[in-house]
C-alpha cells in the first residue's frame, strides 16, 4: 500500500500520461494519415503541459534545483532532440517524424510514472 515504485494513478486517468500515449498512438497513425502529425504535434504540448501541472500540484519541493535538474535532463534532452527531427523538413526519418515526437515523450513519462514518491506532508516546505 505504502511501495514508493507504485505509480500514483491509474494509467489512463490523468492529462498527463493519456497526452503521452495518444501522441504516440497518432504519430504511427501519422505515417498513413500524414494530417495527423499536427495532432501529434498538439498532444506533445498537451503532455508537458501535463507534465508541468502534475509538477506544480505537488507544491514547493525541499530537493534541490540542481538533482531535480539531473532527473530531467536526459528526458527533456530526448524530447528536445524528438522536437529537433521533427521540425526538420529533411529528417532522416521521414513518415515517422510524428511518430518520433511521440516516442520522445516516453523518457519523460516513464521518469515521472516510476519517480519515488514519498509522503505528501513531507514534500512541502514549511
């Protein structure tokens, strides 16, 4: 009842992680419907939006700037590049450009899903 890798909401049920899985569900769509790439493109900004309210609802945070920095970097960087080839009118991949973005967004789901959590009263500064 109390295991800090038990995710914290049913998969499915929040902004957050629904934005990510159907960003990714319309970016292989995409590779047949290519009008859907734009849709993917909606849902990636809808998920770190998500991601930002999930963040903030949680309140001040007594960990330092600095560790939570280094919990995100090598999310956002995998987002940041999936943005990159997918902006890019000559990339490499294609089709799957939409596909790409969505599948950047998995690092940064996968952080937050299975992130240690610990007791509410403890996160919040006094």
């Amino acid at each position: 009842m109390t295991d800090p890798k038990r995710p914290t909401a049913p998969l499915g049920f929040e902004a957050f992680g629904t934005a990510c899985g159907l960003a990714i569900v319309a970016g292989a769509l995409s590779a047949l419907a290519p009008a859907l790439s734009m849709l993917t493109a909606a849902l990636a900004a809808l998920a770190v939006a998500g991601w930002a309210s999930l963040r903030r609802s949680s309140g001040p945070v007594k960990a330092a700037p600095t560790r939570l920095a280094r919990v995100y970097l090598v999310p956002f960087g995998a987002l940041a590049a999936a943005g990159v080839l997918f902006l890019d009118p000559v990339a490499p991949v294609g089709p799957w450009r939409a596909l790409v973005l969505g599948l950047g967004l998995l690092p940064l789901w996968s952080t937050e899903r299975f992130r240690p959590r610990s007791s509410p009263a403890l996160e919040r500064v006094p």
